[in-house]
C-alpha cells in the first residue's frame, strides 16, 4: 500500500522544501533566552542591595509571549514582543503583588525600567537589556543554573 502513494509523496515533496524563501523564514529567538531562569545583576550599572538576600529573576516564556519572575518584594508578569530576525526586545507594563519591603524603591525602578526596553544582548550567559538611548544597559541578568 505504501508503494502505491509513494509516487505520489515524491511528487508532493518538493514545493514543500522549497516554497520557504530563506530571506522571508522568521528568525527564532535564541533557545537560550527563552524558558530560561535570568538574575538580575544590575541596575543601570550599579549592583542592586538586598537585605533579605533575596534575588530578581526574570523568565521570558517561549509559549504565549509572557514573562514572569521574582523581583525584590513581589511576584510579577507581563507581556514582551521579540521582532523576528532582530535584537529588538519590549515588555509591556508589569503586574505585580503587593507586598512591601526594604527594596520597595529597587522594585519600583526595575519595573519602570522594563517597559523602557528596546533590545537585547547575550553574551557569555549574560542578558544585557538597553533603550533606545544609551550603549549601557539598563539591566543585566546572567542566567541562573
């Protein structure tokens, strides 16, 4: 039976493996970046200080586009968009819990930072992730084990 449709399949195939052009195919993020735990390392350059030794993280899902982490007091999520074949990177505004802490102003510049996010870098398990404006980051992250 196989035999018979196997004409066929051969026929089949071809305009499938050639009807992606390669200029057009969406370039995945890198494997990577995505489902992957991320601590933060820095804010704007400096080290952020936490009394409670509790650590910011951050996780950008590969399913539904959505991030989630651990930041100084709260739990948190939003919405980010990757642009296909780029290093352009965005997140919407955060939700968040409502606990309050010591690092409540940490917390609050980390999430007014986020939405300001244009694109990113890996190098060297390390997650840098700038504006529109400067060649620093604004916060870093290295990727936890």
């Amino acid at each position: 039976m196989i035999r018979r449709f196997l004409p066929l399949l051969c026929l089949a195939a071809p305009p499938l493996l050639t009807s992606c052009d390669k200029n057009t195919e969406p370039v995945p993020a890198p494997v990577y970046l995505l489902d992957q735990r991320w601590v933060l390392t820095e804010i704007e350059g400096q080290v952020p200080s936490t009394t409670r030794g509790a650590t910011t993280d951050l996780v950008l899902n590969s399913v539904g586009s959505t991030n989630a982490g651990r930041a100084f007091c709260n739990n948190y999520g939003g919405k980010y968009l990757l642009t296909a074949g780029s290093a352009q990177l965005t997140f919407s505004a955060q939700y968040s819990t409502y606990a309050t802490c010591a690092e409540q102003d940490q917390e609050t510049h980390y999430f007014q930072l986020l939405p300001q996010v244009t694109r990113y870098t890996i190098s060297n398990r390390r997650l840098a992730l700038y504006d529109g404006e400067h060649t620093t980051p604004l916060l870093a992250f290295t990727a936890a084990e």
